[in-house]
C-alpha cells in the first residue's frame, strides 16, 4: 500500500551502513516512522536536515511492517539559518518536542499547521518572545494547557505591572510577555524566564509523570540561550 503525503523531517537515527530511521510530521499521517533506504548517500543526506519540509511516498505492505519512505526535499528551511546558532538549535529543539510529545499515526492538522507557523516566527525581529507563546500553543493542542491568564495575580510595583503565580510555598514572577499580548520584548532575562516557565511545567506535568526526560536537545537549547 502506498500513500502519498508531505511533511517536515523532525528526528533521524542511522539504521545501518546505507539507511536512516527517519520521524516525519505529516499533514495527513501526523507522525510517522520509516526507512529511508540510501538516506547515508550525499546524493540524499545532504537535504536531510531536520526541520526540512518534504513530498513522501511512504510504502506499507500492511499494518504490522515498518514503512518504507522515499523523500522529495519541498523546501529547504533549515540551511537558512546554518550560521545562525540560535535558531539552529531552536530548530532542533522544536522538533524534538514535536517527536517526544505527539503520538504516532493519529494526524492533527492544527500540529502540522504550527509547524508550517514556526518557521514564519524565525523570520520576525522578536522571534524567541514568539517562540515561548509557540510552545505554549503546542502545548494547548496537545491537551496540556497552562493557561496562565486565568491563573495568574497582579500587582503594581514601582508604577509597573508585574504578573506572579503564588502557590503554599513559593511565588514565582510571570514575564508580561506570557499575559499581555504585543509587547516588544528585549530583555534576555524575561526571555530566560518564560522559557525556564514552560520547561518547568513540561517537566511536571507531561515529562516526569510518563516516566521520560525532557529531550535534551531542549537543554542545549537553554544552555546556549544562557551563555550568549
């Protein structure tokens, strides 16, 4: 059987000698996993990146029998941005949320179209603030809505508005940016923040209840954001 489909590349691991194990997120398939059989050769490897976007013909002789994948490079996204160290990592670390967090073989076309939606964000001049309210929709589509309008309290300091989630033991400060909407965004530290925010959540609420860690490429992402 064979289906005809498109999708962006979001996770690969060599097989063997000559094919890749490849994770695709597809517009009518949602995640899928297949060989792509040559998928070591520089004639293919060399547009195998994750994040590209791609024309599949994904071939099954049935249910029970790993697909076979052969992939046709649509559009080239992530090249782009080679020399650009945050958003290559940002590119990694979204898919890789992608791959650890939605199932495989059940489509969601609002998934599919967030993606399309991430590489659109990379392209604006506040992309991280854009990024972290990515996550967040992500995170909503899947079931997991943190919903922080509807729980957070606010006071004023110093003639400023500052937004905080307050629990028995602690109280921890909410960047304006996660409440408000259109607000420029230049501070590294609030950036820092929101994102520490939603891997936190991630980490409690999806992560460790399922017995998994949060993907590392995510860690790494963080690391460079810190250091730079």
């Amino acid at each position: 059987m064979i289906k005809i489909d498109q999708g962006f590349l979001i996770n690969k691991l060599k097989y063997n000698e000559n094919s890749i194990i490849a994770d695709f997120y597809t517009r009518k398939n949602g995640r899928i996993s297949g060989i792509i059989f040559g998928g070591t050769s520089k004639k293919i490897k060399g547009y195998l990146e994750i994040g590209n976007y791609f024309h599949l013909n994904l071939n099954s002789k049935n249910d029970s029998k790993i697909l076979t994948i052969k992939a046709e490079i649509l559009k080239a996204y992530t090249p782009i941005y080679f020399n650009n160290q945050k958003k290559l990592h940002c590119i990694i670390s979204a898919m890789s949320l992608i791959k650890n967090l939605t199932p495989e073989n059940e489509n969601n076309i609002e998934i599919f179209n967030l993606i399309e939606n991430f590489f659109y964000i990379l392209e604006k001049k506040n992309w991280l603030k854009n990024y972290i309210n990515w996550e967040l929709m992500l995170l909503k589509y899947l079931g997991y809505d943190l919903n922080l309008k509807n729980i957070v309290q606010k006071e004023n300091v110093n003639n400023t508005e500052v937004y905080y989630v307050k629990s028995s033991t602690q109280k921890k400060i909410v960047p304006n940016f996660l409440i408000k909407e259109n607000i420029e965004v230049v501070d590294k530290i609030e950036i820092l923040k929101g994102l520490t925010i939603v891997t936190n959540y991630m980490e409690k609420n999806i992560f460790s209840p399922n017995n998994m860690k949060i993907p590392a490429q995510r860690k790494e992402f963080e690391n460079l954001l810190n250091k730079q």
